[in-house]
C-alpha cells in the first residue's frame, strides 16, 4: 500500500522548466526519487534507469517529457514512466508529489522506491483469431513480443527460438563473458506464461507465405496471421587452413560459445589467447580474457575498428585495452591455424602471412556475421546480397503485408542524419529491440504511425564508449572534442557538413543529448563543432523531425 514520505531537504516544489534534481526520500535507507519539471508540471519517479541502474540525474529531459539516460540511450515518459527507447524493458515508477507545511512529500510503495522500477503490465489471456509468430528469440524478439502485450495485443503470441534459453542479454556474452543463464536472461519461464506467449524452443526449416505458415525442422507447423522474422545474425567462420578441422577454435554468439570459451580458458588461466579481428566483439573480447592470460589480438586494418571510427580514435581503443597486457598485431593477414604438438586435434598457434606464429591454446573470431536467413531461400522473398530482407520504414518486408524483418536480417531506408532513405543493415542491439517496439505498434494500432529512432550502440574497451548514429554514405571528416590522450573525448564524423555519427567516452551525456538533437534536425554542423560549439550548449526543441 502506498505511503506518504518527506523528501529530504525540500520545502517547496521550485525546479525550473527543464530540470531535474535526485532527492532523498527519508524513512527508507537508500531511497531516492528523480523530481524533473517540463512545462508547469513536476514529476516524481525512480531515480534510476532500469537497463543497468545508471542514475537518470545524468540523462537527458526534452521539453515534450522524454527523459533518455545517458549510458545507452533509454528513454522514458516523464508522464507514465513508460519505456519509450531501447534498451530498458521495465518502466520506471511515478509517484505522486505535493507540497505541504513547508515541505515537500511524495506518495508510493517503499519496495518500488528501493526497486527503482515497475513491472510493465503484459498479464493476459490470449483471446481472438490473430496469431503472431515471432522467429527469433534475440532482442529485437523481446521488444516486439513484450510491446504487444503493453500495447494491448490480445491475440496469439508464439515466438520460436532455436536457442537453449530464454532472451537473453547477448551484450553481456562478449563484455562480461557471462556463462550463467540466470544472470542474462530477460525474463523467467514464468513470465511469458503470465503473459500468454509461447516459447519454443526449435528451429525454423521454411516459412510458406501463402498458407501463412511456419514449419520448424521437428516437423511442427505454426499458423500466423502476422509474421516477424527477427532470426538475426551467424557469426562469420574463417575459410582458412586450420581453423574448421582443429577444436579450441571459437565463435561467440551464444550462452554455450562462451562456456565453451570459459572451459578451455579453465581455472587457472594463464592461456595463450589469439582473437582473430578487431572488431567491438574482438576487442570486447580481448578486454574480458586479459587479467591471467596472454592476449593477442590480430586486424587487418592499421588500427582496430578503423573503417568505423577512423584510425585516431581507433588508437585510443587500442591504448586502453593494451594498458591490460594485449597485444596487437594490426595490418597483418591470416595464414592458418597449426595443431598443437601435445594434441594434433587441438589449435596450438596461428600463422601470418609474413611469417609470424603466434602461439594459441584457443582462437576466438570476431570476424563479423551474416543474416541467418537461410529458411527464406526458396520462399519467395528476394534477399539482398548480403542475405538480408529488404523493409519499409515500418520494418514491413517489400511485397509481404503483415510479414516484418527487424534486426541483424533487416535493410531498412535510414531516415537520420545523412541518410536520407538510404537502405542500411545495422546489427546494433538497441535497433533490434526499438525496431521491435515498432512492429509492435504497427501490429497493435495499425493507425498510429511508428516512433522514429536513433541507432544507438555501446561498447567495452577499457572504458566505455558511447555512439549514436549512422554511417550508410560513409564519413569523410573527423573533429574530435576533449582530451583524446586521456581516452575522454567525443567524436563527430561528418559527411559534408552535416554530422551523421557521434562517439564519446567519459563524456556523458554527449551522445545522448546528440542522439535527441539528431532527431529533431537540430545538431550543429561540423564546421560549428570544429570551432569549439558544445551539444550540450544547444537547446531541444520539442518537435521530432525525422
């Protein structure tokens, strides 16, 4: 039952249009609240995101009421507390506020203000003719399978994953290699069937479009009225010599890569490591298998993730996750992997093609992945060359109503800044799960049009990086902001004058209120940046633009 408490140190509501103030709440150890104004109205709520507990003092508030924190980019209704941005699933809670005697109380449950978040209301009873079957069970699955239900889907749900588990949180499998199930998936058994969808653990083997069908590769068949496809992506193997017919060779995509991974490091570590591409889930990787083992990391280009983020900021990354003992091997090629002297079925080094052996008990790739869309050949859909599904805005596949594609199988027209419809595949996991929440919407009000978004991603190397937007064009200039040699920086890349991407560290919250200056068409041009302008100098006008 809610219950009346004081906040700590107020005694009158004053916040100015736009701000926002963390306050305690006394009677409860620990219990703090968020108070934020927009227009004449102040809010009461949890004082910390739901993703990963990042105090939302530090976020973002817009004048229509959007508060997005400043780690990874979730958004919330100051109004409700409901999500609006990926990647926090559960709302944060509202309490109501008022001012009394000279003070100033709020109105709530002691364990919500403690939990700093509320359960998003998905109970139902599936009722009706419509089916949803969801393929997939990565994020941008949970978004869609979830924001049905908050949105008022009463039909079937039935999402098919070929997975041994729930959804999970597959950022935390290349960051943290985190092999304990329970500590990554989403939701408990006992939450989807609170909430009448279905979880099958299966694998699709083709999907007739005209019957509106699905067959699994256990001879099962699963009717649909709507359909998305969200099977992402397979990690890329390496067609050399070596590295298919030896074992402690690895991908990472899955809970079982990584108790695979964790297994041949075993206890006492102290293992010859070679990760093969400098990619975010290669150096994500290198970072996590650093402490007790030696490292080394191979990469084509000059620096690590040159191609992405250019070569400057590429050697910051490289600085950071050397400080923990790895070491690069950078413009340098692939020869093959060479079996163990101690076991001939076991990798024992890597050779490069100018000769150098690296000594390895156990390869890692990041090397890239593809669109698992293998059970669309032969269906009727064209796939694009890289063996993705061509959408509208919508995520709607071209020629199939009521069929979606969302994220890594999906090119999609890009509508932010430099794009201009450009079609684009981005394998970001906050665009997976916001694309999801759109089909949702779509699926739910088909009536209401879909909330456009910036791709947001983040990453692990030392310190954590920060990144909004898009690069389909390409970039062609840098302005870096900040103290680069300290690795605190942000990052503007630019096509033309206009910036089209941002990276930060230790910066915040610079790529979440560029992300929102993104969308409302208002972020300054290069040429301003380069002359020292600061994002967050620039004001947020309520409309949304793109």
């Amino acid at each position: 039952m809610a219950q009346e408490y004081k906040v700590k140190g107020l005694s009158a509501l004053d916040l100015k249009n736009g701000e926002k103030r963390e306050v305690e709440v006394e009677g409860i150890e620990n219990g703090k609240v968020l108070l934020a104004r927009v227009g004449s109205t102040t809010h009461a709520m949890s004082s910390n995101c739901t993703h990963y507990g990042a105090p939302l003092k530090l976020g973002v508030l817009t004048p229509e009421g959007r508060l997005t924190c400043a780690w990874h980019g979730a958004c919330f209704n100051v109004g409700t507390g409901d999500v609006e941005d990926a990647p926090a699933l559960d709302p944060i809670a509202k309490f109501e506020v008022y001012e009394k005697s000279g003070a100033v109380y709020i109105k709530g449950e002691e364990a919500t203000i403690k939990a700093s978040r509320r359960n998003p209301n998905v109970k139902c009873t599936a009722q009706g003719q419509e089916k949803v079957v969801v393929v997939g069970g990565g994020s941008g699955a949970m978004g869609a399978v979830q924001a049905l239900r908050e949105q008022g889907f009463k039909g079937d749900i039935t999402m098919i994953s070929k997975e041994p588990n729930l959804p999970i949180d597959r950022t935390k499998l290349s960051k943290a290699l985190i092999a304990d199930k329970s500590k990554v998936e989403w939701r408990s058994q006992e939450w989807f069937d609170s909430a009448s969808i279905a979880t099958v653990s299966d694998e699709i083997k083709s999907v007739d479009f005209k019957s509106k069908t699905v067959s699994t590769k256990s001879g099962k068949s699963y009717p649909y009225t709507k359909l998305i496809l969200a099977s992402g992506g397979t990690p890329k193997a390496l067609p050399l010599p070596g590295f298919k017919d030896l074992s402690n060779v690895f991908l990472l995509r899955t809970i079982p890569d990584v108790q695979a991974i964790l297994g041949a490091v075993g206890e006492k570590k102290g293992k010859n490591v070679v990760i093969i591409g400098s990619s975010f889930i290669g150096m994500e990787v290198a970072n996590a298998l650093s402490s007790d083992n030696t490292v080394s990391v191979i990469g084509m280009e000059s620096t690590p993730l040159e191609k992405v983020m250019g070569s400057e900021v590429g050697k910051i990354f490289q600085k950071l996750v050397s400080k923990s003992g790895v070491k690069f091997y950078m413009g340098a090629s692939v020869d093959s992997a060479k079996p163990s002297e101690d076991d001939k079925s076991k990798v024992g080094s890597v050779a490069l093609k100018d000769g150098t052996s690296l000594p390895a008990d156990l390869v890692v790739l990041g090397v890239g992945v593809t669109p698992a869309t293998e059970y669309l050949q032969g269906t009727g859909i064209q796939l694009e060359k890289d063996g993705s599904v061509k959408t509208n805005e919508s995520f709607e596949v071209e020629g199939q109503a009521g069929v979606y594609a969302i994220g890594d199988i999906a090119t999609y027209p890009y509508h932010g800044p430099g794009g201009n419809g450009s079609l684009t595949r981005i394998e970001h996991w906050n665009v997976a799960q916001n694309a999801g929440r759109c089909v949702a919407a779509s699926i739910a009000k088909p009536s209401v049009a879909p909330k456009p978004f910036i791709p947001i991603f983040w990453s692990a190397m030392g310190s954590q990086l920060r990144y909004c937007g898009n690069t389909p064009n390409g970039w062609d200039e840098l302005v870096l902001q900040g103290q680069p040699d300290e690795a605190k920086f942000a990052a503007f890349y630019g096509k033309g004058d206009t910036v089209v991407a941002v990276a930060s560290m230790q910066m915040d919250p610079v790529m979440s209120q560029s992300a929102e200056l993104m969308k409302r068409n208002q972020m300054p041009s290069l040429s301003e940046l380069r002359k020292g302008k600061s994002v967050l100098d620039v004001g947020l006008p309520s409309e949304i633009k793109i």
